[in-house]
C-alpha cells in the first residue's frame, strides 16, 4: 500500500452462494484509491460493479461468500472488522449512493425529515438545531435551495431528487463516496448538471470517489483513472487519458471502438459482439477469452496477472495492445 493510499483492495474474491452453484462475482480484485481521488468503474451489466461497491461497505447479501482478500481503509481491514467497527467505518468514512436509489426516497415523508433520519442513524447525540442546520448546509452543498426542504418527494424533479440522495450520502463528510449509476434515469442534461455538482463536491471536500456506470461519456466526465471490469475481474486500470487513447485490453479496445468519441452521442456498452459469460460457469484462463480477437493458446488456460504497460497502467492481458508512450 503506497502511502497515501486512502483505500487499498487487495486480491478481493467472492462468491454467491446459488442452488445452480457458485457465481464468480468478484475475482482477484486488487487496486488503491488515493485520498482526493476519483476512480471510475466500468464494465457491461453483470461484470461484478454493484458487487464489488457493496463489498467495500461489507453490505454483501446473506448468500455472498468472500473467499479471500483485503478492503484496507486507511490502513484498517475491513474484512476482519467486528460489526461495531463497520458501523463506526460505514457513512462515517465510506459512504455510497445506491444504484436507483433517487426512487428510494418515502413519498411520504419531506425530503428534509428523511435526512435529518440519516443525520441521527449516522449521528446519534447531535442537537436538533445542529442537525437542522447541517440539513441547510447539505442543501447548499448539492445545489438545492434549502427552501426546498419541507417539500415532499413528489414536488422535487429527478435531478433534485438525487441530489438529495447524495446530500444523505455526504451527511458525516465521508473519506470516501461510492455513486454506482447514481444518474442513469436523469435525462442527459440534468445528469450533466448533477454529475458537476458531484465533482464539485468531491473536490470541495476532497473526498476519494469511486463512480460506477455504464456509460463511458459520464465515466469520462468524472474519473481521474478508470478501471475497466470484465465478468468480476478487474482486466485493465489507467488514467483516464490512457483508457481513451492508448487501451491495452482487447476489451478495453472494443468498448473505446463502440464509442466514437468522449465528446460524441453517448452509448452504452452494447456493441461488442457475443454474450458475456455466465459467471456460474465462467470460462478457464482468461475470461474474455471466447470472444477475443487476439487469443492465444495460454489465454484459454491461464489466467494472466495484473502487468505494467505504462504511467500507473496496468493490463491483466497475455496479448495486449501496444500502448504507444
Ligand atoms: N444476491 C445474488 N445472488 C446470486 N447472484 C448474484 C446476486 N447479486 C448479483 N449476482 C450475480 O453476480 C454477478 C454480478 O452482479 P452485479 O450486480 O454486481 O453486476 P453489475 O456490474 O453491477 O451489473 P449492472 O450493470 O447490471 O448493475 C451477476 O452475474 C449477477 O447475476
Ligand atoms: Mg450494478
């Protein structure tokens, strides 16, 4: 772990417990996050993200099995943590938003007295009026109007309706945020407008984030680095500039191919041709292999390791793309 490294995951494996068998969701996972950093996740539907997001909060359902692995937050394994000490870690110093959590809000309920519930599960002790005024400050934090805030659900838009759910997210000022696909229902300019605001805060705060999503345009528009995921591997890991330009991983390729340009039509991650695998049964050596343009004998039986291509570029590839510096 280098030293700044505020989150360092190392060789994360977990199983889901199914009747048809185990499902190979998370394999060999290892990468760091630094302090004030932002790290998208990538991949198509199914590849392990929403996975490995709960994992880093130890909010697996009953039936995962983590087989083995580290999730260091600041040096502290989470892993090996009692469940008072995941409390204390959860909210406080990693937070998430949950994939379509914006339809999680009680309609019921004003959006404020559901924040103020998060400020006194997360924090309890706090002084109304210190909660109350947090309520304002977080608000203000995420772009709402704080006049806004004894209105109810339904009487908020989409867009100010995930703003408030990453409000909730930011109450205790976390390390680390975790947003797995938090704008996929906005329409493309409200996402805009909320995904600046998230990027706003996050430096603000200089918060670590680590961003899921399908769609590589939004990717683009948030991560410093992206790590690419193939059915619950994590096959390639670079600054951004370098996924974009110079992609060392067959798959890395065809998702860049399948996407003309950051600054064009957005697409999502549909055009590479054949299935990705069952994760019941998932294919020996390396995963990508059945559908790899550049397959060799070895990719069919061993599983290559994690290889430096590049400036922070690392490839789990036995036959990568040259990378041109
Ligand atoms: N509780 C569960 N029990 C069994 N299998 C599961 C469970 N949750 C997820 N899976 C399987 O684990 C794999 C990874 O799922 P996961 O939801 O992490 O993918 P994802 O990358 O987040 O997909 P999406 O982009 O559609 O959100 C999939 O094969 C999925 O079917
Ligand atoms: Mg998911």
């Amino acid at each position: 772990m280098t030293a700044q490294a505020l989150l360092s995951v190392r060789d994360l494996t977990m199983n889901y417990k199914t009747r048809r068998g185990m499902v190979s969701a998370i394999d060999a996972v290892s990468f760091d996050l630094r302090q004030g950093e932002s790290l998208g996740l990538v991949g198509e539907s199914g590849c392990g993200k929403t996975s490995l997001a709960m994992a880093l909060l130890r909010l697996l359902p009953e039936n995962a099995v983590v087989e083995r692995g580290q999730i260091l937050i600041e040096g502290a394994d989470l892993l090996t943590m009692t469940d008072q000490q995941v409390r204390d870690t959860r909210w406080s110093r990693v937070s998430m938003v949950f994939q379509a959590a914006m339809n999680a809000l009680d309609p019921v309920f004003t959006v404020s007295d559901q924040i103020l519930e998060a400020i006194y599960r997360h924090q309890p002790g706090i002084e109304p009026s210190v909660a109350r005024a947090r309520v304002t400050q977080l608000f203000q934090m995420v772009g709402i109007d704080p006049k806004m805030a004894d209105r109810y659900p339904h009487e908020f838009s989409g867009g100010m309706r995930q703003r408030a759910v990453i409000a909730m997210a930011l109450d205790c000022s976390p390390a680390l945020i975790i947003a797995d696909e938090p704008t996929t229902a906005l329409d493309v300019i409200v996402q805009d407008q909320v995904l600046r605001e998230l990027r706003r805060v996050q430096s603000l705060l200089n918060m670590s984030m680590i961003y899921i999503s399908h769609d590589i345009a939004v990717i683009a528009e948030v991560a410093e680095r992206i790590g690419v995921m193939y059915a619950g591997r994590l096959v390639e890991l670079a600054p951004s500039a370098a996924i974009f330009h110079t992609p060392a991983h067959p798959y890395t390729l065809a998702l860049m191919s399948a996407f003309p340009s950051i600054h064009g039509p957005r697409t999502r991650l549909t055009a590479l041709g054949g299935e990705p695998p069952d994760l019941l049964f998932p294919p020996t050596g390396c995963r990508f292999h059945p559908r790899c343009p550049r397959v060799l004998d070895q990719c069919r039986q061993f599983t290559p390791p994690m290889q430096s291509v590049g400036e922070r570029h690392q490839v789990a590839c036995w036959n990568p793309v040259e990378v041109r510096q």
